[in-house]
C-alpha cells in the first residue's frame, strides 16, 4: 500500500487506488495514529454533480439587471476562451474608469492544502502584478486577536503559531483551565495539511495527571473519556470568571508581586480596577457569579486552588469572535501574570489548543514555501470581516488597529478559494451587499453559495487534480501531494487561470516568471532544502522526496515553552511593546472608545444578561461542524450522515425544549429580527439551560427572509469585535425557537443551478 500515491487535504494525507484515472479507495497515511473520515469521501464528491463543469456567465448580468438575480439565476455555458476575455475586459474596464482601488479580491476558507495552488496566495500575486487592488486582512477564526495581542504581548506568533508544547503540560502543569473546552472535532483538520493527528497524545497529557477543567456552557465540549471538571458558564462571560478569579488572589495577598513588577506593566492599574478604585466595582466571585451564572463558591474555591501551583490558562479560538472578544484574552494573560505563570514549562497562558491540530505540537517548525505575492500598490486592506460594510458603505470611515480607515467603493468583486455565504454573519445583509459590484468573478470547484452568486464563474480544480507540496509549520511531516486524476470537466488550477489573465492584460511573465507547475516545485524544493540544511538537517533531493512521499522533520531537542526566553531574561529579550513589558495597561489600547485599557467587563450586547433576551430568549453559539469543515463537502455522504431529514441538529437542554412543546427529533425554526433558518432538535442536559448549539457550514439556501437550510449566519450579528479588532463577533447571538410541523422547504442547493449552452 505504501507505492500507492501520497495526497493530503486540510483533513490528513492519505494514500489513493488509482484505476483507470479514477480514485477507487482512499487509505489513511501509514504515519497517522488517528486519520479522519473526511477523506472517505474523495471519491464520491470528485465527480460530484456539485462540481463547477465548464465555465459560466449569469444571464441577468448579460442583460444588465445590476446584480438583481444573484443568487437565484440561470447561467450559460460558455468556453475558456470568452470566460477569460469577459473576465480580463472587466479588469481592464473597471481600471481605466475608476483605477485599481475599485477591484476587490477575496479568498477565505482553507482553499487548499497545499502551498503552491494556495489560491489566497495566487490571487494576491496576479492582482499586484497587474497594479494592485483592496485585499483583506487578519481572519474570521481569530482575527480580533490577530489585531489585538500583539499590542498586548509584543509579538505577532502568539495565537495561530506554536504554543507550549503537550510534553510541558504533561511534566509540569497542575491546573489546566480550559476556556471553551478541548473540542475533539477540531483536531481533525489543520491548514496546509496533517500528516500526524495528536488528539489522543495532547488529552492524555493535559488530563491524566493534571486537574483539568472544561469552561464552557457544553460539558461535551472535553470527551467525556478524559478526565475533566465541568465549570458551566454562560457564553460571552469568561472575561468576568477570569477577571474575579484574578481579584480573589490578589485580595488573598497570593499574587506575585515580583513577576507583576519585573515582566509587566500597567499592573496597577489593572489591580485598582479589579479592587473596584476606578468604578466602584469589586471584580469579586459574587460579582462575577451575577454575570457568568457559575456558582461565586466554586470561583473562591478555585481561586484559593490556583496560587503555588503550575497553572495553564488556555483559551480556544471561538472565545474571542464575540462583542469585545479582545477581553477574554486579555483577562486570561492578566490572570496568568498575576499568578506568576507566564514563561514557566507547562504554565502560563495559549490561545488555541483544541482550535486545530498541531496545537501543543513540538515546535518543529517545519518550513514551507509559497509564491511571493509581491507588493500591493494601492495599500488597501480591509479586515476581513468587514466585507459587507465595505460593499454596502462606500467612503464611510471606520477605526481599526488604532487608526481610521476609509472604505473604498469597490465595483467589481474576484473570490478564489473561499465562500464568504459561509463564514460571514448576517447572511441576508451579505446578499444585499454581493449585490451592489458591477461585477462578481468566482474561481471554484462547486456549486457553494458564493459561486450561485458570482455573474462568472470559472471551473477549478481540487487538490487531487493537481501537484503541490503541503505540510505545515506545526506538524512533522512535509507531504509530497500528487496528482491522482486529471481535472473533471474543464476545471483548471488557479494558478493557470491567473496566469492566462494575466496574460491577457499585458504580462504572463510578470506572474509566473517564466514557471509552471513543476518548476514552482522543484524551486519550492530548493527552498525548503536550503533552509533544513542551514539548521543541519540533510534533506533528500526533490525526485526522492517526490517518490518517496513525504520528509519526515526531526524531533526537537527540547519541549516549547511561550516566552520561556523573556521569562529568563526580560531585560535582554525586551517584547515589542511600548514599555518591552507584558501590557496589563496600554495607551495603545485605551485611545479607542469605550476601551478602559486594561482587562475589563465589557457587556457583549447580545447575551443571556441583555434586555433582549426577553424577546429572544436563548443564546445561539455555531460551533464547527464534526462532519465537514466549515461548508466543505456539505452535501457528501458523509455530512449528510450526521443530519436529519437533510438538515442539522441543534443541540438544547430538555429543559428549554419542553418548555417550547419540542421533543428531540423535532423539527424547529431559528430566528431572530435578521433571519431564520430550520433544524432538527437534539436534547442534551449537559448544555447550560438557555443556550442552543448550531454547527456552522450548511450550504446557505436563501427564501426572502429564511434560509431553507441549517445555516446559523443567517442569525449572526454583522459587527466587529470592537474598533480595536474588527474580528468576526459571531459568538455573541440570541435567538428563539419554535417547533415546527409543517413540511420542511425543500433544498435547492442539492442540485447545480440550470445552465444552458451558448
């Protein structure tokens, strides 16, 4: 089994039966201890009726209806080349008449395993070759923090990097707190490719011998097999835990006064604000209790646990896309430099274990290689979660990352590698605002519900139908990704795409430097081996390595500890902050409105405490999906599985539901004043009373105000976390629900949009 091909994709690498150029059989990589069954489904969805054939324009944008029937037209086949020449003559027009500020290109979503058809990377490179355009920046999974923390720490690896490492929790760790659990789901996808699925290896080291305790409103949220306390707590208020745990130590005089004065900074301020000297507030547990719905004994008792002891305070992704999300993070760095932790092996604080695999990895910092993207002319950026607004209100100004920014009016849209209809919040506001474009270009594989909304819509490939080199920075394993079966249909790679436009706009050479596939990756080789040779490490050639499959990287000769070398010497490894401290108080911070510029309570508008709960009673989180990722293979097998008459369960306590006449296995309707969608109830007492779970990644199937489908966006509020982040605050939502008897809408995402030929 081991001659059969190596591929990978965000789920794992894995081995393929090729017969007769089809994929008969996928065979998880001999290496991986734990592979996903997401692969499984390679073969069925290559030739899916779902995939994009050939290349295709919507009839009302060839009659003018100004983006009126996106979203719900008819297309017509057309061929490569009038694709390319309709594509490259709106660039070309749209340039001259309003310059390259009007061009907006998105790609978002785990495009591709792989560094080489990375197509986020691709569409950068072709729009800066061809002078610039407004791009997107930070990201929907963490994208408050990405802004925030390194105001904060000094440093831009603190979350989506390496974190200390499981061996450290293992050997030196007491108490894990867990912020939002150990989500086992989460372990089973990794961007840039798994070679290695550690779940089993990471949980027994941050639960056999350490008191490890899940925060969350879902018990489920750390498998029940692995040892863990349950603190049950309201969504949207561990900001108000970890800031009350902190109070109760200092007012105990158990706080580390020579850790605050030496490696932070703004400590007392902080300090006075949890003593109440600033609002008259004490951060107690009685006041915290109020607010997260955790019993104030169980915070004294654990506050009294936490001093002299090795503590881990470890927050997942999902805390921070909420209103004021930056706080949590903040509480949590605030809590772990009152205990004196930061820097220590096993201790400390980390953002992100049970986010995705390869968290708490050794740091193997195994390198990779993508195409340059050069330098964007025109310097526009928007966060990425800002897309709507931008659509929807060109010229208005907005603040972020400590300055104020214009919107630029963008008339024509290019998405390659991504589906904005999933990862955005307040759907029906997004359909409004994919609208207003002239023009709307999508690059993709299937029929999403971005593609349903693009005017021209160009045929990929999937990572199979292509050669590449995958792996990630986290993991052991650099993959050799061949190609198992040539492009179904008339599909092509993004990077050939873009290469032809740019051909048609003055300049292929300027794009691929006079390189196609097989040269990137031998180039991409020659890097990779450079930089493994200069840290003594001997790698094959890239036949061998390309035969062979995959290079399997060296175990560090150390465990990773975060700030290890600012805790021996803060002095000599001065963080990139104002003071070269940890920042419990930043003027960075406290220039924006409402920021007090420290660690604070801030009321998250849509919560369980908020006057709108009456109305809208229960607190909707969207978790990841345990089928899928994100609306990946959503109409596969495999999904489809997990549901119940074609759409998703929505976990409630019995509690909730018997109240609402709903029996698990009901039918329900979603909603709130933005929108609603449909679910199948799933009863589970192990959720906090009031609070409903709703995995994200349905195909969004809009019906006027409703999604037929499952899809939780169609709720979310489209509002930054705050002016100081502008990440997704998704997790901050209320919702009601109802049972519903009537038939179910019929779906019409399980079938391609009508095309006729030209």
């Amino acid at each position: 089994m081991n001659k059969l091909p190596l591929a990978a994709s965000h789920w794992g690498a894995f081995r393929a039966e090729v017969v007769d150029g089809v994929v008969r059989r996928i065979f998880p990589f001999e290496h991986d201890p734990k592979p996903s069954g997401m692969n499984d489904v390679w073969p069925e969805m290559l030739t899916s009726p779902l995939r994009v054939a050939s290349p295709l324009v919507r009839k009302g944008w060839l009659a003018g209806d100004c983006g009126a029937a996106r979203g719900e037209d008819e297309y017509v086949e057309i061929s490569w080349d009038e694709a390319l020449r309709r594509v490259a003559g709106e660039i070309a027009r749209i340039r001259a008449s309003h310059g390259n500020k009007a061009l907006f290109a998105g790609s978002y979503g785990w495009s591709s395993a792989g560094r080489l058809h990375h197509a986020r990377t691709l569409v950068r490179r072709f729009f800066n070759c061809i002078g610039g355009f407004v791009d997107q920046e930070t990201n929907y999974s963490y994208g408050a923090a990405m802004a925030f923390l390194p105001r904060i720490l000094g440093v831009d690896n603190a979350i989506g990097s390496s974190l200390t490492s499981f061996a450290s929790i293992r050997d030196h760790c007491d108490i894990f707190l867990a912020l939002g659990g150990l989500p086992a789901k989460n372990w089973e996808i990794q961007a840039g490719g798994v070679g290695e699925h550690r779940y089993e290896a990471f949980m027994m080291g941050a639960t056999a011998q350490v008191r490890c305790i899940n925060v969350s409103p879902f018990k489920g949220d750390v498998e029940e097999r692995f040892p863990a306390e349950w603190l049950a707590i309201r969504p949207n208020t561990d900001t108000a835990l970890l800031l009350a745990l902190a109070q109760a130590v200092v007012a105990a005089g158990k706080h580390d006064r020579v850790f605050l004065d030496r490696y932070t900074a703004g400590a007392g301020r902080f300090l006075d604000y949890l003593a109440g000297r600033t609002d008259g507030v004490v951060k107690s547990p009685e006041w915290a209790a109020k607010i997260t719905g955790v019993d104030a004994g169980a915070i004294q008792a654990l506050a009294d646990d936490l001093p002299g002891k090795r503590v881990m305070v470890a927050a997942n992704w999902s805390l921070q896309r909420a209103r004021h999300g930056e706080q949590p993070y903040w509480a949590a760095i605030a809590l772990a430099a009152v205990l004196g932790q930061i820097g220590l092996p096993g201790g400390g604080f980390a953002f992100g274990y049970g986010s995705s695999n390869g968290m708490g990895n050794p740091r193997y910092e195994t390198p990779l290689y993508g195409l340059p993207t050069g330098k964007n002319p025109t310097g526009l950026s928007i966060p990425v979660a800002r897309v709507a607004d931008m659509l929807l209100d060109p010229g208005a100004t907005y603040r972020y990352d400590g300055a104020t920014h214009v919107y630029p009016e963008v008339r024509l849209v290019y998405w390659a590698g991504g589906n904005p209809f999933h990862h955005h919040q307040d759907l029906n506001r997004l359909r409004e605002a994919f609208r207003r474009p002239e023009t709307i270009v999508v690059n993709e594989c299937y029929w999403t519900a971005t593609a349903r909304h693009a005017d021209i819509v160009l045929p990929t490939t999937t990572t199979l139908e292509r050669n590449d080199i995958g792996g990630a920075s986290r993991d052991r394993y650099l993959l050799a990704m061949h190609k198992l079966v040539e492009p179904v249909g008339e599909a092509r790679n993004d990077f050939a795409i873009f290469a032809d436009l740019a051909e048609r706009l003055g300049d292929r050479d300027a794009f691929t430097e006079g390189r196609e596939e097989r040269e990137w990756l031998t180039k991409a080789w020659d890097e990779i081996a450079g930089k493994l040779a200069r840290r003594g490490i001997k790698p094959p050639d890239f036949d061998t390595f390309w035969d062979e499959g995959y290079l399997r990287m060296p175990e560090p000769a150390d465990d990773y500890v975060m700030f290890g070398r600012y805790r021996d010497d803060p002095d000599a490894n001065r963080l990139g902050t104002p003071s070269g401290r940890v920042e419990l108080f930043s003027e960075l911070a406290a220039v924006e409105p409402g920021q007090p510029g420290h660690p604070a309570w801030l009321d998250p508008e849509e919560w369980l405490g908020a006057p709108l709960a009456k109305e809208f009673p229960i607190h909707l989180l969207t978790p990841q999906p345990d089928r899928r990722l994100h609306g990946q293979m959503d109409l596969s097998s495999y999904s489809r599985a997990g549901k119940l008459r074609e759409r998703e369960r929505l976990t409630m306590h019995p509690a909730d539901a018997a109240s609402r006449g709903i029996a698990d296995g009901d039918s329900v309707r979603v909603f709130n004043t933005r929108g609603a969608c449909y679910a199948v109830a799933k009863l589970d007492d192990r959720l906090v009373r009031g609070v409903a779970l709703l995995p994200t990644g349905a195909t969004f199937d809009p019906d006027g105000f409703e999604d037929r489908n499952s899809n939780p966006n169609v709720l979310t509020r489209d509002v930054g976390t705050s002016e100081l982040g502008q990440g997704c605050a998704a997790q901050s939502c209320l919702v009601e629900i109802a049972r519903h008897d009537a038939p179910l809408p019929e779906l019409r995402v399980t079938r391609a949009p009508l095309a006729t030929s030209a």
